[in-house]
C-alpha cells in the first residue's frame, strides 16, 4: 500500500512540475523532457505488465495515450 501511495504522489509531483513548466508559450527543455520520459516510462509500465498479465489490458489504452503524447511532443520540438 505505502508504494502505491508514493508512486501515486510522484506521479502527483510530476503533473504538478508539468502545468507550471508549461504556463509560458514555449516549454523549457527540461519540462519537454519530464514530460517525454514520464509518459514512456508509464506506457512501458502499462505494456510490460499487460503483456505478463497483471493488469487488465484495457491499460493498453492509457499506453496508447501516452504514445501518443510523446508524439505529439516530438513532433513539434524533438
């Protein structure tokens, strides 16, 4: 219980640092970078534990959200 609560206010943490970094016209490096490796870092999660049958594969969905988020982020300043 005490990892999922720190893993969900990281992830808290992160969002946070995300909408602040992003309240200028055009986002620092470093927030474009936050924002990148969270969503593959969450994506991977959501693939590696689908494919091994830990969790529902509806968080497939959520893995292609984030894909897509990153290349919608690459897309216009990678």
């Amino acid at each position: 219980r005490w990892l999922v609560q720190t893993v969900g206010l990281l992830v808290t943490c992160v969002a946070i640092s995300l909408a602040a970094g992003t309240r200028r016209d055009l986002p620092s490096q470093e927030t474009l970078v936050l924002a990148v490796s969270s969503a593959l870092a969450l994506a991977s999660v959501d693939v590696v534990h689908t494919v091994r049958g830990r969790i529902s594969p509806v968080y497939l969905a959520d893995a292609v959200a984030e894909l897509l988020l990153v290349a919608g982020l690459c897309g216009t300043r990678c």
